[in-house]
C-alpha cells in the first residue's frame, strides 16, 4: 500500500508544477482589466452638490413644427392672460350697517373697489357715518394707485376728499395694506392737505373662524393728526378710537349678515373741542349690518 501511495504521487507531482508554470504561456493579446475610474472627471465628484449650473429650458416645441411663430406669440399670451394675467375687478362693501346709539340711531359704511391685475390696480374707496334725521357727520371717498410689493403687501399712493364735516378738504394720500402674520388684515396711511394738515389712520381686523359659516371679527381703527385743527374738530395726538367685535353668518361667501358691538372714543384735544362744542366723547352701540362684496 505504502508503495502504491509514494507511486501516486510521483506521477502527480510533474502535472501539478506544469499546471503552475505560465512561463510558456503568451500573454501579449490579452489586455489588462479596466481601470474603474479610468475617463472620469474627478473634478465633478469634487463640486458642490447644488452649484452647478441649471440646464438650459427648452425652447423647442412640437406645436413649433405645425404653427407660425405668430400664432405661437398669440397662444402664449392667452396663455399668460388666462393664468393670473388678466385684468379683474371687485366691490366689497366691508361694512354696511344700522348703528343703535343711546337714542341717537345711526348708519356707517366702509366699501372699496378695484380694478387691475395681480400687481397694478385702480383702488376706490370710501366710508362715513351719520345719523338719522341729522344727515352725515363725516364722509370721504379716496381714488388711489396699488402697486404690490410682494404677495402679501400693497403700496397704495393717490388722494382724499373729504366731504363732512365742516369744510371740503383734498389731501395726497400715500399708504400700505396687506397680511400680517397670523392673518391681521393690517392698513395704514398718511394724509396731507391743501392747508397742510398732516394725518394718519392706523386699522385692521382678525377673521376667527369659528365654523365654516360663522366667524367672529374683532377691529379696530384709530385716527391721529400732527396739528389742531379746529374747523374740523381735530385736535393734536391720537385724536379718536374705534373698537369693535362683530359675529358674521355666511350664507354664502359673497353674502354675509352680521350683529355686533362697536365702542367709539375721542381722545385728547380732539375731546376737549368735542366737550366745548357740546358733542359727546364716548359712545357704544350695538350694530346690525351685511357684508357683500361681487
């Protein structure tokens, strides 16, 4: 056995160092393995992820090979007009309202309207109140230029007339309005007159939805001038305040009835003239009022 074994490996011995010598082999037609990083820009692994430069936007169409270039120039600016470049309108009557005052029952009203695309438009607005019986207290109406400044911001140039009361007055008006964070509709203008009286009005308002049909409307408005201006009734400072907190049902979105309360103040020497011309400096009512708008 143990010469059976040595013999075995005798012959095997010569085939195994023939299988392991390549000496004999020819190597020159077999080519080397690829270089995995071979042909690589090494540069674009080394730039900035979001650096580098956009593709170009296409410029070719397939509508392009059917339609004349004019006909192409047509259809985009349906386009445009169609997607937020056309010219539209709005009428709002924000507040339209029966005011009951400790007797004196009266009414008041704050509209605007306006006309334009979403970044120049043609704004009107007015507002006045009075009582029954004893006609206007006061009423103006303002015609103003809106250029918007960003998507929540508009600038707002233009002038005032002011009808009631006393005399007439026209004033250049400049001024901005828009949505301030957590939603306060916020507006706030200055006022110059031909007789360079110089005043300021600060407003706004909050829409607490409470369902989908009520919502609850706190607002407020305070005016202020630079100087006394006694045929008007104005004095220095904060010359009055307005608070107000009115719950609106929307039968529909255009159409809304609403009640509230409303709290006036004159403050100041704006009161003072009000005390010695024999008018009240304070007043709350309860208000029954609709806001539309088409």
């Amino acid at each position: 056995m143990r010469m059976l074994l040595l013999l075995m490996s005798g012959l095997a011995a010569p085939a195994m160092a023939q299988s392991m010598d390549h000496s004999t082999h020819d190597m020159s037609g077999m080519e080397a393995p690829a270089d995995p990083h071979a042909g690589h820009d090494t540069g674009a692994a080394e730039q900035t992820v979001g650096t580098a430069p956009a593709p170009p936007a296409p410029t070719d169409r397939a509508a392009d090979r059917f339609y004349s270039l004019a006909e192409m120039a047509a259809a985009d600016a349906a386009l445009r007009r169609e997607h937020g470049g056309m010219a539209t309108f709005q009428i709002m009557f924000d507040l339209a309202e029966y005011q009951v005052r400790d007797g004196r029952d009266g009414y008041r009203w704050e509209a605007e309207g306006w006309f334009g695309g979403d970044i120049n438009r043609v704004v009107v607005k007015s507002e006045g109140e009075g009582a029954f019986r004893e006609g206007v207290d006061n009423a103006e109406a303002q015609l103003l230029y809106s250029r918007a400044l960003d998507p929540y911001w508009n600038l707002q140039a233009g002038v005032r007339h002011n009808l009631e009361p006393g005399p007439s007055r026209t004033y250049a008006t400049i001024g901005i309005e828009g949505l301030a964070p957590y939603w306060i509709e916020l507006e706030g203008a200055l006022f110059l007159s031909d007789k360079g009286d110089l005043l300021g009005r600060i407003e706004g308002y909050y829409d607490q939805r409470l369902t989908q049909h009520l919502i609850l409307q706190p607002r407020f408005e305070l005016n202020l001038s630079a100087r006394d201006v006694p045929e008007q009734g104005l004095g220095s400072g904060l010359s009055d305040a307005e608070f107000g907190l009115r719950l609106r049902y929307e039968a529909r979105r255009e159409f809304a009835p609403y009640f509230g309360i409303s709290h006036e103040r004159k403050i100041g020497d704006t009161a003072r003239l009000a005390r010695a011309a024999g008018d009240d400096v304070r007043s709350t009512g309860f208000v029954l009022g609709i806001r539309a708008w088409f």
